[in-house]
C-alpha cells in the first residue's frame, strides 16, 4: 500500500517534471537560498554587455529570493552567437540558468546569419534595458549644431566601423538615407578604437552608444573637438520616432533629415532603417530564461526584476551608468522584446538587399 | 606634478593601501601559476570583493591582481616548458632548456629579478611619460602601426636561425595561419571551412601551448628521466639575481622598449616579448647560445613584459583602450569601482594617476619578491622523474587551451597545431619565426588596409612612417651582422648530419601544400579579403618549393638540413620509443575528451597512462589521480569554469562536473 503510493508520487514527479506541468507542491514559493545562477554574457570583459551585467548583478541578488549568487559566464565568439547558442541548446529551465543579449545578438537573427541556431521565440524576457546612440562631428567640418548640416553634404567622410551586419547598420544606412557622403572603414576592433581614430582625426564623424557617449566623449565636447549633432531618437508608445530622453536638446535622425531635406523622410528606406533602430537600441539588451520554465520561476524572475529596479538608489546608479532610460520589465519588457525580435519581412528583405548592393555582403 | 606626487606617496605607502595591495598580489599569484587562467578569470574571483570596498582599497587589490599575472605564469613556462599565456612565450625558449640542464632556480630568479627591475623602470618612465602621453599617442596613427608591425616582422631575421629560407617560411606559416578566419575588411572568412570556430581564427595562447609545450612533452616523455638532466638544481636564485644585475642595460633597454609599445593602443602586448627578444639576439656578440639555454634570453623578455604592462596603463587610463587582456579587466574593475579613465587622469586626478602608476611598480616588486623567495622550491619540480609529471602536464596544457575559447576546437587545434610544432622541432624549423608571423598577422593586415583608405598609399611618406621604416633598416643591418654562420645552431656537433633527407622532404612538401591551399582559399575571396593571404602565398611558394627541391634531391651539405631524430640527444639510444608512440597516447586522450568529455577523460588518462608507463602501485596511482583530478574540480568549482564537453554530454544531461 505504502509502496504503491510511492510509486504513485514518484510517477507524478516524473510526469510534473518531464512535462513541466506544475504540480500544486512546488506552484508555490520559488527560493533560490543557496543556489548559484549562471548568468550567459556571449561577449567578453571589455565591452558594453559585460558592464551592463556586472551593473545589475548585486541588485539581482538583493531583489531574487533567497539571495542567490548570480555568476557572470562571459562566452565570446562568433559574434555573439557562440554563447547564445551555448544557452540555446544547454541552458536549464529552472531558473538557474540565465542569458544576456545585445543588439548585436539580434542582428544576425533577423538578418538569418547561418551561424544562429537561436530563436528568440524560444524564451521568456525578464528585463529590457533601453539605450541610445549619438552621433558627433569633429569641429573642423564647420559645423556647430544639426541645423547647418547640409555643409556637410559636400564632405567627404570616413567612418571607422566593425562591419555592416553589426550593429553599425544602423549608422551606416542613416547616413545613406541622410544623403551623407560617408566612406566606412571596417576592421575596427569595437566602438572605443572608432572613437580613438576620431581623436586622432582620422575619422571626423562618429557615434557611441549613450553610456559610452557620456562617459568618453563628453569630455571631447568640453574641449571643443567633438560636435554632438543628432540621435536616433527613441519610439514612443505608438512607434512615432521621438527625441532620446538623455539628450532632449539633440535632435533626432527624422528631424535632421527635414532640415536637410525641408520634408519628412519616408519610403522602404526609412521603414527599414526605422525597424533595425527599434532592434537595435529601444530593447538593445535584455535579460531572458527560457520558454518552459515553471511559470512561477518565470513570475518569481519577473517580480525580482521589477523589484530590483524600484530598489533605493538603483535610479542614481542607473542614470550614471547606463543613462537616463527606463528599464523595462513585465509588460513593458514583453513590448520592446516584441519589437526588437519581429522585423517586417518586407524591411529585412530590403536591408538584405541593400547590404548586398552596396557592401556586397550576405550575412 | 610634484603636489600630485607627493599625495599619492602618501597613499601607497599608508597601511591599509599595502595591505589590499599584498592581497591582490597574492589572489593573482594563486590563480597566475596555472596556465592559462590569470586576468579574466581572477577579476571574477576579486568581484564579489570589490563591491562594497572603499576605491582606494579596491583599486590597490586590483593593481595587485593585474600586476602579478605576467610573472606568475613564468614558473611553467621555465620549468615545464608550458607558455600560459603570451606574455611567456618568449620565455620559454631560454627558461626551459635552462631548467633542463639544471639551471632552474637561477632562471627562475633572472626572470623574477628581471620582472622586478623592469617593472620600476617601466614605472620611472611612465612617471614622465604619462604628463605628455596624450599628444604622442595620437600622433601613431593606423599607418605607424602598420609601420611598427613591419619593424616586428624584420626580427625574423635574427629569430631564423642559420637557414634563411626556412625562417621566412615558419614567418610566412605564422602569418598564413593569423590569417585564417574573419577577413579584417569584408569579415569573411577565410580557410575555415564554414566552421564557426575557425571563423574567429586561432587563440594565440592555443598556438603558443601546441607550438612550445606539446613538442616538449613528447620529447621529455620519450628521453626519459626528469625535466632537469642532472636531476640536480644548480645554483641558486642568488646567481640569477647577478645575472640581472651583470646585464641590467640591457634590462633597462629591454623595459623601455616594452614600455613604449605596451603603451601604443592597438598593436598589443603579445609582441612586446618577441621584439624584446630580437632585440638582445641582434645586439648580442655572441648569439649561439640562445635556444639552448642563454640567460639573457630570459632577460630581455621577461624585463620587457612588467614594464609593458605600465605601458599598457596609459591608454587605459587616458582613452579607455585597454592594449591587452589583462588592461581590459583593470578597466573593467576600475569602472566598477567608478573611476572614470579618460583626459581628467592627467589633469584634475593626477595624484590618482601616480598611485595606480607607483602601486603597479610596488605590487611588481612584491610578486617578483614573493615569487624569488618560492622559486627554489618550486623549481624542484624538475627533479621529480617525468612519467609522473606527464599526466598532470596534459591535463594542465589541455585546461589551459580550453580557457582561451571554451571550445572543444581548442583542444583539436591545440592537436593540430601540436603536430605542426612537434615537425618543427624536428626538423629545425625556427618556432618564434612562426609566432611572430601568428602574433603579427591581423594587426599587420588590418592597419595596413586602414592606412590604405585613411591616406591612400601616400601614408609611406609620413614623417613617422619614415623614421620607423629607418629604424626597421637599422635592425635588419644589426641582425644581418650578428646572423650566426655555419653549422646549425641547434645541432650538437659530435652528432653526424642526417644523410637522408625524405622526411624532411615530406614536411617540405607539406608547407608547399599548405600555401597552395591558402592560394586557392585566397582567390575565392573579394579583392579585400584576398589580397593579403593571397600575396603572402605567392612569396612563400617559391621559396617552399626551392626547399622542397633542396631535400628531396637530398643536397644533405646544404644549411636546411636538420633531422632532430638523427642529431638529437635521444639519438642512437636503446629503447626510446618513436615520435608516433606518445602523440597517440595525446590523441587518444582528445579523442576520449570528444566521446565522454573532459573530466572523466582525464581521469581515464591518469590511471591507464600511469599504469603502463609507471612502476607505480595501485594505490599510488589512485592517490595521484585523485590529487590531479580532484584540484582541478575544485578549481573550476570556485572560478565557474566548465570542462569541454563530448558526445555523450551533448545527447545527455550529466550532473556536473561530468557535464
């Protein structure tokens, strides 16, 4: 009789935990107390993702129950793919193991480079951290602010970029659309070497995400060589293109190209352009578990992060380290992560086709 | 300036600074002495530390961390022959045959007095350097650099060896195989076979480990007895200390060089030690010694590489680009303490500057110290007979492959690799030729494509360009003068020379087979992506060929040849078993590593290799295994490090550390 009902126990274990049906015993309180969480960085020690992560580690641990150790993997290569891929085939679904990406893991999804075999599908978001880009000129171009650009029309520009499929798309076909004149030199090894050729002066246009372009380059601004002319701007609720909230003075990509142009931009061009810049920066990087994860743990994730955010003092941190953008989490976080991994069909084959003509490259 | 130093004097010399400066040195000297880990994975261990720290505090335990790495890592590379990282490639040339006659402790304690001395006056120059570093740095742009690499490359000269040809050609390998991967200007990818790994080219430390380490272990295996022929120590640190001393010049020269391209962004410090290393082979009046055990081979790199890592701090600390590996995790840890590296270092924070630039100094002088004073007991490693060392040695040279990808591409290119090093020794072709040729391949292409479309080709005329092509002239001249005539250096000559030359015509026709397929790689490529191996293939072809005419018409008089198996110190003796043996025993292991993973291969390894190899009993075998199996769990346990994983991880879900 005892053993009958053992086996009986036993047999549901089996299903709840083979078919992640959850089974009314665990439904209740998720504890991580003593628990060591495996947080997937596919980008190595030195760039934005990996700052990014080290920033919110302790608030994590103070806001997951249990107070749990949250370890940080970085796992470089391949262009981000290497270590998503390693989430995407070996991560858990308990909770335990977590994953980061960046804009430059969504590009090669929705551009379908052959080296993905990740689906964005396949997860739950948890958090969504939004940033911006800013793009500045060196003051020799006589250039004061975005009203005078169509000086610079005529100038002949370089622009020291990774690559066309990176995140540098967004850059290189604003500059297109803007009817720029801009030359890029691939092989730079990251944004700070750009950025370190602008200095030398030997790009004269450049631009950095916020975090960077706050910290490295404002002192440029204070010294008079670097020009902050326009940002991508941001999209509000209802996907119109508004100015980024980090720099309220700048203005955006949209209204640049009505003062050089004297109307609003629009066509293939600029729907494609405007879905890659909503890939690429409102969602650049957020934090997922993986679809089948007991729904509690998925709750208990996303409670974790909400609470994590609303923590004292997280707000003055956040805006010193990753600039004035609200963190997105629950619904919010579900949004933008809707955004960022859905390209109309019609805008990434564009793209595709406007990487092939004019870079000769199929990602 | 003089306000800024005398505040920060006050700061390092105060007790709590010394104290987390001593902490940081000795977390880093733990996780340094095994290859392969170092930077990276001691800022994760440090992290949880920092948070919470006051800055001053957690600044002085990072600069301890990040000072101790290049020198921890140059007991295995002396004593075993194991590079962990690239700071101690250029080491092991010297160190090790130094370790092999007995000398360990007085290399050790040259290379630990070197590092100590160059490491302050790396210090004493940045002292200056640091106030007008900014306008310098900026003045070397793409085309310099480029310039600078062409100035690397012309040490192959002297790194050749007596046969020219085969020089160039190792260069040419080294630059073929830098080559391989994601195209600097197109990002295609180039002899990779469609793979993702090979898409991101070959780690370097995998390259230094197949080309260095593995040849070794199977020669020492093979030979037989320990690591040190005399199973004897020889004199002591004390001797290695005068060393330094009788050669402190060079020392100085050694580690301003190092300075000054340690503090140049984007040419990095993995070429710091091979032009170092150049640099005293071309000056010295007597050059037939280096390779085979001459103490200022360990010198000049060893000097060279503390000071770089001052270097290395200026454009850190004043663009935010870190020039290596281990700068990129201080950069790292300083903005998670929130300092902000950028212009202010020299104007508003000055005193900072000079307590992270004098901090470094100090922690060098008490990793070099703490280092000296362990050295001769450490070094008695060499005495231990080697058939013991083996399985800890493979276990430790594949770990440390795994850690610069955490790839199971890793350990297959560390094989592959491997067997191309194990040719080379063989037939004397000149190792540190290829690696530099390997270090220099992709910053040589990309700042030269970069200088192409920055100034078009009219970049040769900067002035510059000009003094670095001149001082490039000037090196070659040196090391045309000091180029050792005759015999072969590496030969012992009592041995007779080899009077069949096919396998040595075999490897030739190798290497031609190797260029002609980066030919035929090459062409498949856009203009941009083919243009460079495609004209480092059409030089090198010609000159494999003619070598490859040379031995197979087995001209023996001519200065290629050179057969390891013939004129090696093994040669003629009873009962050493051929170079095939043990490198199945390797084979067998990574191929184990692909079926089970690593974790029970490994321990597979340790008992079977043991068992047939040792008279050892059971019991110590067990105890060996579980002493070398078991530290290297609780290493990965603490540091979350995985072990690669095979088939059977790949279709099951295995607890760890099985998985």
């Amino acid at each position: 009789m005892i053993r009958t009902s053992i086996l009986t126990l036993a047999a549901a274990g089996f299903v709840a935990t083979t078919f992640g049906a959850p089974s009314p015993v665990v439904a209740q309180k998720v504890d991580f107390a003593g628990k060591r969480i495996e947080w997937i960085i596919p980008y190595g020690t030195g760039g934005g993702s990996n700052r990014w992560a080290r920033f919110y580690v302790p608030w994590l641990q103070k806001a997951l129950p249990g107070n749990p150790i949250v370890a940080v993997k970085n796992m470089p290569g391949a262009s981000s793919t290497k270590g998503t891929n390693y989430f995407a085939r070996r991560g858990t679904k308990d909770g335990l193991s977590i994953l980061g990406t960046s804009g430059s893991t969504q590009f090669p999804f929705l551009l379908g480079d052959r080296r993905v075999k990740y689906d964005y599908a396949d997860w739950e978001v948890i958090l969504a951290t939004p940033v911006g880009g800013v793009v500045y000129i060196n003051k020799s171009l006589g250039v004061k602010s975005a009203s005078d650009m169509k000086k610079l029309q005529k100038a002949k520009l370089k622009f020291g970029s990774q690559g066309p499929t990176s995140l540098d798309l967004v850059p290189l076909l604003a500059f297109d659309i803007l009817g720029l004149n801009v030359k890029p030199v691939f092989g730079m090894k990251g944004r700070g070497p750009s950025r370190l050729a602008f200095e030398r002066g030997e790009v004269r246009i450049d631009y950095q995400t916020t975090p960077a372009f706050l910290k490295r380059v404002t002192p440029l601004v204070k010294k008079g060589i670097a020009i902050p002319i326009m940002t991508w701007g941001t999209l509000n609720e209802n996907g119109k293109l508004v100015r980024d909230p980090t720099f309220p003075n700048l203005p955006h990509v949209g209204e640049v190209y009505k003062m050089m142009h004297g109307k609003a931009p629009k066509g293939p061009a600029w729907t494609a352009w405007k879905a890659f810049m909503a890939a690429g920066f409102p969602a650049q990087k957020m934090i997922f578990v993986k679809k089948g994860t007991p729904k509690n743990i998925v709750a208990a994730w996303r409670a974790a992060a909400a609470k994590a955010i609303a923590m004292p003092g997280f707000e003055a941190a956040k805006n010193k380290k990753l600039g004035k953008y609200e963190q997105a989490t629950g619904k919010k976080a579900q949004a933008l992560y809707k955004v960022a991994t859905n390209v109309p069909p019609a805008a990434k084959k564009w793209v595709l086709n406007w990487l092939k003509t004019r870079y000769n490259k199929v990602p | 300036m003089i306000e800024s130093m005398i505040s920060a004097f006050a700061e390092i010399t105060s007790g709590t600074h010394l104290l987390y400066l001593f902490g940081g040195v000795i977390m880093g000297l733990v996780v340094g002495i095994f290859p392969g880990l170092g930077g990276i994975v001691g800022l994760s261990l440090l992290l949880p530390f920092l948070y919470g720290m006051d800055p001053t505090s957690a600044l002085a335990m990072l600069i301890g961390l990040v000072a101790i790495i290049p020198t921890s890592d140059t007991f295995t590379s002396v004593l075993m022959g194991i590079p962990g990282s690239s700071a101690s490639q250029a080491t092991v040339l010297d160190g090790f045959p130094l370790a092999k006659k007995g000398e360990a402790a007085r290399a050790l304690g040259a290379a630990f007095s070197a590092s100590l001395y160059g490491g302050v006056i790396g210090a004493i120059v940045l002292t200056f350097f640091i106030v007008i570093a900014r306008p310098v740095i900026l003045l070397f742009t793409s085309a310099e650099l480029f310039m600078l690499t062409i100035l690397g490359l012309s040490m192959v000269g002297v790194l050749a060896g007596n046969c020219l040809s085969k020089g160039l050609l190792a260069c040419g390998l080294g630059l073929m195989f830098g080559a391989l991967g994601g195209a600097p200007a197109t990002g295609e990818f180039r002899m990779s076979f469609d793979n993702a790994y090979l898409g991101d080219g070959l780690p370097l430390v995998v390259v230094g480990l197949a080309m260095f380490a593995v040849p070794e272990i199977i020669d020492l295996l093979r030979s037989g007895g320990s690591i040190s022929k005399s199973a004897k120590l020889g004199s002591g640190w004390t001797q290695g200390f005068k060393d330094m001393w009788a050669y402190r010049w060079l020392c100085t020269r050694c580690a301003g060089i190092g300075c000054i391209i340690g503090a140049l962004p984007g040419l990095g410090g993995s070429v710091v030690d091979w032009i170092a290393y150049g640099h005293v082979k071309q000056t010295a009046k007597d050059s037939s010694q280096f390779g085979k055990g001459d103490i200022r081979g360990v010198l000049a790199p060893e000097s060279a590489n503390n000071a770089k890592e001052g270097g290395g701090l200026i454009p850190t600390l004043l663009f935010a680009i870190p020039g290596s590996g281990s700068m990129a995790v201080f950069l790292g840890g300083m903005e998670l303490i929130g300092l902000e590296p950028g212009p202010s270092m020299v104007d508003g924070k000055l005193n900072l500057t000079y307590v992270i630039i004098w901090s470094l100094a100090l922690a060098n002088v008490i990793g070099a110290g703490c280092c000296l004073l362990i050295s001769r007991n450490v070094a008695q490693l060499t005495t231990i007979k080697y058939v013991y060392l083996a399985p800890f040695m493979v276990m430790v040279i594949c770990f440390a492959a795994f850690q610069a990808t955490r790839d199971l591409g890793d350990l297959m290119v560390l094989f592959a690799v491997g067997l191309v090093g194990i040719m080379f020794k063989r037939f004397g072709w000149p190792r540190p030729a290829f690696l530099i040729g390997f270090v220099l391949a992709d910053n040589s292409e990309t700042y030269l494509y970069q200088a192409v479309q920055f100034y078009d080709w009219g970049f040769l005329l900067r002035p510059g360009v000009i003094i670095i092509f001149v001082l490039t002239v000037i090196s070659i001249w040196f090391g045309a003068r000091n180029a050792p005539t005759g015999e072969t250096d590496l030969a012992d000559e009592n041995k007779p020379k080899p009077t069949n030359m096919k396998p040595q015509a075999y490897f030739a026709a190798f290497v031609v087979f190797l260029f002609a397929w980066g030919l035929i790689d090459g062409v498949q490529h856009s203009f941009l992506g083919a243009v460079y191996p495609v004209g480092i293939c059409l030089v090198m072809l010609p000159i494999a060929g003619r070598l490859f005419y040379v031995t197979a018409k087995n001209k023996t008089e001519h200065a290629a040849n050179f057969d390891y198996e013939i004129e090696g110190d093994h040669a003629g003796k009873e009962g050493v078993p051929g170079l095939v043996y043990y490198l199945t025993w390797l084979a067998g292991f990574i191929a184990t590593v692909m079926l089970v993973g690593f974790w029970i291969a490994i321990t597979g390894f340790f008992l079977t290799f043991l068992r047939v190899h040792s008279d050892a009993s059971w019991t110590r075998i067990l105890t060996m295994t579980t002493c070398g199996v078991g530290f290297i769990t609780s290493l990965s346990w603490i540091m979350v490090l995985n072990f690669p994983g095979g088939f059977l991880q790949y279709y099951f879900k295995l607890p760890w550390p099985l998985s």
